[in-house]
C-alpha cells in the first residue's frame, strides 16, 4: 500500500487529502483549491482506496452515494408504477380463477404484464425487495466506509494545524502580534471559549476550541435507526413474529382463532348503527340517499375462551373464560400480545326457516315448523297426528346433476329441502322438494305442502386477527432516526484555531459543518474579548468574485448531509 | 498485509451477513403461500375429535398404527368422488394396521349423518366444529388428506382427489411392519 508523505514527516494512507497531522493538502487536485473540502475531514474514504477483490469491488460499488441515490430513484419509480393498478389485495377475485385472470380481464394485456412483473403486489415481489436490500446494503456500507476515518480522524485530530491548513478554512485571519500580546490573546481566547461552552486544548503555539462534534453523527444515527427499521419489517416474515389473519365468526358460534393456538371466539351478536334521522345534520336528511345511511357503530360482542395448556386441538370440553367484552372498531379485544379486530360484516344470514304444512287446495294449515339450518332435525311433529321428515338438506342449492341436489358451499345461502310429509290423510308419506321460491314433487302429486312463512337471520362478524411484535423494533428505528435528523439538524460541529507564527504573527481559522452565522456571532465575541485579528469569510469573497460560478458550487454542496 | 487481509474478511463478513437476510426475506415472501404448518417428516399435531356416535377420536391414540386423516365438506365434490375408492381401500387394509379418520368442515350432525349414510362409510367421521384442527393442519383447500406413519410423523400431504390406487400405494407406505 502506497503512503502519502506529508510536508510535515506524517504517512498518511493513499487517497488522504489532507494531512492527518498537520492538515496540509496532500493532493494536486487538493492543492488547487482555495478553500480545504472538510467534508470528511479530508480523510480517506475507505473503498476508493482499494480495488483488487472482487469483494473490493463489490463494496466500492455500494459504498457510492451516486449508487445510494440511484437506487432510491429506482425504488421511488417502481413505487409509483405500483400505483397505477390497484394492487392485488383490493381487488376482488371472486369471478375469477386467479389473480393473473382478473388483471387480464379488468386491464387486457397491460394488465396481464402488470401482474407478471409482480407490480400487482410489489412489496411482495423479489425485485422490490431485492431493491430495498441494496438499499440497506448502500446505507450500511457508505456509512461504514465514510463514518468510521470521520470518527477515527476527529478523536485523533490534533491542536497545531499547518499554516496551509488554516489559510485554506473559509474563516481565515492573520495578523502581527508580538509574542506576549499573542500569549494574552491565547489566554483570553481560552476563557472566552470555555464561556461559551467550548472544549479548548492547547499546545505549545497553537490553541483549538471545539463544540459539538456530535452533531456531525447525525447522518449515521439515522442511517442506524433506518437499518433497525428495516431489520424490524424483516422479522415480519419471521414465524411468530407476525400474524395478520381473518376470522368469520356467526351470531352463536365458538370458533378456533387463527394463529391464536389454544383460543377459541364466540359471537354473542353483532350490531350494526346508523344515526337516526334526529342525530343527524339536516344536510344529511335533505338527502334522500342519506338518510340513515351513516354509520354508527359496528360491534361483535365476544366471549374469549382459552383451552387448557394440555388441551389438543379440538379438545373444548375444558374452556375457560377469559375475556368477555365487545370488539368495536378501533377498540380491539387484546390479550397476550394478540388484538382481534372489528373489520367486516355480513347481515342477514339465514339461521332459521320456517314454514306452515299446508293443504294445497283449502290452504288450511296442520301447523308449523321451524328448521334451525345450524342444526337440523330429522322428524318435525306438526300439530298432534302429523309429521314431516326431513330428508336431505343442501345449504347453497345449486341445481341438480345427474338428478341429485347439489350443495355449491356450506352457507346456506340458498337452502333446499327434501321433505316427506305424513298427515292422517297421507298416511304413506309425500314427497317433496322445497327450495326458495321453487318445490318440485318428484314422487306424484301431494296434497300437502311445505309453506315457507318466515326466516330469522343472523349476522357475520368479520374480525382481524393481529399480533405484531415487530411494533418496538419499528417504533425504536423511527426514534433513532429522528434523533439523527433532530441532531444532525439543530447542532453543528464548531472549531476555531489559533497559531502562533514563528514570523510573529496570529493566525486564526475556523470552521463549523452548517449555519455559519451562528459562528460568526462566537468568532466576533471572541475576537473583541481577546482582541484577535479581523477575521474574513473566503467563501463570501469567492462568491462576490465569481458569481459565475455559483452554479457549479452548488452542484458540490449536493450530497454534503451524506 | 494483516491490516488488508482483516479488511477483506470484515467486508466478506458484513456483506454475507446482509446478503443472506436479504436472501431469506425474498425466500420466504417468495414461498409463503405455499406454507405449510405441516411439513412431511414432523410430527403430527395430536388432537381429539368427537364422532357422531359420542366416541371421542385422539390421533395419539392410534400410535403404532397407519393413519390417514381427510378433511372434507359436503359441498365438496372431489370429496365426494374419493369417499368410495377411500371406502374399499378401508376395507382391504383394516386389518393391516391402517385407520382412516374423516373430518368434516364444521357442517351439520344432520348433513353428515346424511352423507355417511349415502355414502355407507364404514371408518369414523368426527366434526371439526370450531375448525381448530383444520387449522391446526392449515388446511385450506379440500379435499386434503395426511397420511402418518404408525411412529407418528407425517409421511405424505395429498390435496385433491385419491384414486384407489393412489390410496394402496399410499396406504401400503405407512402401514405397520
């Protein structure tokens, strides 16, 4: 590895700019600059120093801010684009066989590659994330590669500077001083410094005050907290660490709760509220449309049973209560880390049919039945001598095939009946297929019939289940981060050197890494107190001579938050 | 040079390390549809089902024996076709160790007795009311059956409809020495 000797005897590693020691520039490019780049404090930035392994390489690569950036525009774009079909989770499949048919009908081709490309359910899709992993490598490399000199290059920083080095700071002052005047100056400089709250270390000639310097970790406090943040969404994917699922609980029901071992939900009732007329704003009743159709509530309520530790699944005879409260929206049932959402509804669900056993010519009943779908019965008595047999029950009737009833779905939906009616008259039995607004005798003629007279409905809770432990990790990444930007934003890293010359002058430099007025108001304090020489903003000579080139400097601040 | 070689393994390092986080998280979103609580070879979740006739039904119970478990629902035709072929093969391999045990999708007594009885099924049929155990088994798509080894590991995860054929072979695979 080659070194770069400076002036003042130091090895300095290749790619340094400005000497460790002394701060003298050390490159050509350097040395043509009026004013010193003290971004990194001219230290080497690790990757562009080698480049011989392919892992060199690969490093070097990420450790750019160009990449850095690249990539974030690339991320950003592919965001965008993701935006312009709805994404796959709000799109109903129902009609279709899958996904890819349903981008296919509702958007033709485009559609089809859409959903090919995974844009249809981009965070899920492998170049998304393969996007968001560079991402994190970028971020973790560069500041590794450009954090670390910075740390090592100011813990180590020493107090006397090299002329050069302090003629080149945008903040330069020179003046003739005799030897105790300077000493003075030194003492009184020292106790206006430390007034003001500043760490001042001296050497022999020279003096260096210095405040804040951990303003200049800002940018990698936060680069920290987005990396927790992205750890925390990568746990997500982690067994145990994330469950969101789905439970359709009916008015009655106990059911398992997915992802929720053990546990077991009963819906006692389910309650929908709309505003009546009286609650609402007249603007609201002007509207016909309105009327009542806003939403008050929508509330399960629910007993929470947990089976014994020892308990197999499937096991309920040993189900204790737990909970017993109302899931209302945004006032979720917690427990044990786990939250159950109100999310969705279904009203009206048929629960119970009932219907009159009828003579069909004097329309006279023998008596009525009800059929609980949830559970059926085989034999329903009708008045004192008759009965009717229920012989076969299709929840979701969906026509007949091979002349057999078919079910389409568990849900009674649709429900069909075989019934076989004994009276005193009909001794043998009828038959007869009842459905909605259908019956079909397909044994003879009957005399009786089944009546359909009215229905008790009941309704479905729609409930999230949701366990998040990523939720710290997350929030933890959030507040690292805004410490960074808080830090990196509202304090900056202040220096101010002197140097006595063996000539018999002063020289004072200084330096702050942002808002420079604020330590323009410290340099004229301290300089009236110690009566040090007239200071000059080189920056603002520079513009004032070459506003031509304003531009292309404001092209090299870019990038200076990195 | 030490410093350099030191440089290289750290790099090697951190980038292995991200590279493989980065790796698993696109594996495991790439196959996350397709996870299965049950995996061939673990063990299968016990758990304990009532029958229509009040007998209790404990899958570790039948250790020592092949078990084949079938989720299904009446609406379910695929499992409507296979409900024979499972019948005969019930028949033949009886006797040589083998139990099937049915599970129906939190339906009612009413249409399961009914279905039983067209179908004149002669293993036991329990009712998963709170569908614990399908989930247990993460069973989505019916008809799904399991197939374990007398040891009590899963051997087989089939979904979609058996032929006798594939019910021999199947059986014939997990039944007692």
């Amino acid at each position: 590895m080659k070194k770069i000797i400076c002036e003042c005897g130091h090895e300095n590693p290749e790619g340094t700019t400005l000497c460790e020691k002394c701060g003298s520039p050390l490159t050509e490019e350097e040395k043509s600059k009026k004013l010193a780049d003290m971004r990194y404090e001219g230290t080497a930035i690790r990757s562009k120093t080698y480049n011989k392994t392919i892992i060199d390489k690969i490093w070097n690569f990420f450790s750019s801010v160009k990449v850095g950036v690249a990539i974030i525009i690339i991320t950003l774009v592919a965001a965008g684009i993701g935006t312009f079909l709805p994404q796959v989770i709000y799109v109903s499949l129902t009609e279709y066989q899958d996904a890819a048919a349903a981008y296919k009908a509702a958007y033709g081709t485009f559609g089809s590659i859409y959903y090919k490309l995974g844009l249809a359910d981009i965070y899920s899709s492998w170049w998304f994330q393969t996007l968001i992993g560079m991402l994190g490598i970028s971020i973790i490399v560069a500041s590794l590669d450009r954090g670390i000199p910075l740390y090592k290059s100011l813990k180590n920083q020493r107090v006397k500077r090299h002329e050069n080095f302090l003629k080149r700071q945008r903040i330069f002052a020179s003046g003739e001083m005799s030897a105790e005047e300077a000493d003075k100056a030194f003492d009184l400089t020292e106790a206006k410094m430390k007034e003001m709250k500043y760490n001042v270390r001296r050497e022999e000639g020279a003096l260096l005050a210095e405040k804040g310097r951990f303003a200049r970790w800002g940018p990698y406090i936060n680069h920290v907290g987005l990396i927790i943040f992205l750890f925390g969404v990568m746990l997500r994917l982690m067994p145990g660490f994330y469950i969101d699922k789905t439970l359709w609980i009916r008015e009655g029901e106990t059911m398992a709760i997915p992802g929720m071992e053990g546990f077991y939900l009963e819906s006692k009732k389910f309650t929908f509220e709309t505003y009546s007329k009286d609650e609402q704003k007249e603007e609201f009743n002007e509207s016909k449309k309105a009327v009542n159709a806003v939403a008050k509530n929508y509330q399960t309520d629910v007993k929470l049973f947990k089976a014994p530790d020892d308990a197999v699944p499937g096991d309920t005879s040993n189900l204790t209560l737990v909970k017993e409260m109302p899931i209302i929206v945004n006032k979720p049932l917690k427990y044990d880390g786990y939250a159950l959402y109100q999310m969705d509804f279904r009203l009206n669900e048929l629960k119970t049919m009932h219907f009159d056993l009828i003579d069909k010519k004097s329309e006279k009943s023998l008596g009525s039945v009800a059929i609980d779908l949830t559970n059926p019965e085989k034999e329903y008595k009708v008045g004192k001598d008759s009965k009717v047999v229920l012989k076969k029950y299709f929840p979701d009737f969906a026509g007949f095939e091979d002349g057999e009833p078919q079910t389409a779905s568990p849900l009674p939906n649709n429900p069909a009946f075989i019934f076989v009616m004994y009276t005193p008259e009909t001794p043998k039995g009828e038959t007869s297929f009842v459905a909605i607004k259908q019956t079909l005798e397909p044994l003879g003629t009957t005399k009786y019939k089944m009546k359909f007279s009215a229905v008790d409905t009941r309704n479905v809770s729609g409930l999230t289940v949701r366990k998040d432990k990523t939720l710290m990790i997350l929030m933890l990444g959030g507040i690292v981060f805004m410490l960074g930007v808080t830090i990196g934003s509202y304090w900056s890293h202040r220096r101010l050197w002197l140097l006595k010359t063996k000539d018999g002058r002063l020289l004072m430099a200084s330096h702050t890494n942002k808002n420079w007025f604020s330590m323009k108001k410290d340099l004229d304090a301290v300089t009236e107190y110690a009566h040090l020489p007239v200071y000059v903003d080189q920056h603002d000579e520079d513009q004032k001579a070459e506003d031509a080139e304003k531009k292309s400097k404001d092209k090299e601040k870019e990038g200076d938050n990195i | 040079m030490d410093k350099k070689k030191r440089r290289f393994y750290v790099r090697t390092l951190i980038l292995a390390i991200l590279v493989v986080a980065i790796g698993y998280t696109i594996y495991t979103t790439a196959t996350k549809d397709e996870v299965r609580l049950l995996k061939v070879g673990a063990e299968a979740p016990d758990f304990s089902l009532v029958d229509l006739d009040g007998q209790t039904h404990r899958l570790s119970d039948y250790k020592g024996k092949g078990v084949m478990l079938n989720f299904w629902g009446t609406w379910c035709k695929p499992c409507k076709k296979e409900m024979p072929a499972m019948n005969n093969q019930y028949k033949v391999f009886k006797d040589q160790g083998i139990e099937v045990l049915s599970i129906n999708q939190a339906q009612t007594v009413f249409e399961v007795e009914n279905f039983i009885s067209d179908f004149n099924l002669k293993f036991p049929v329990v009712i998963d009311k709170t569908k614990s155990v399908t989930r247990a088994y993460n069973v989505n798509n019916l008809p799904a059956s399991i197939f374990i080894d007398p040891t009590g590991k899963v051997v087989r995860v089939h979904e979609g409809e058996l032929t006798e054929e594939m019910l021999a072979e199947f059986f014939s695979s997990i039944k007692p020495e």
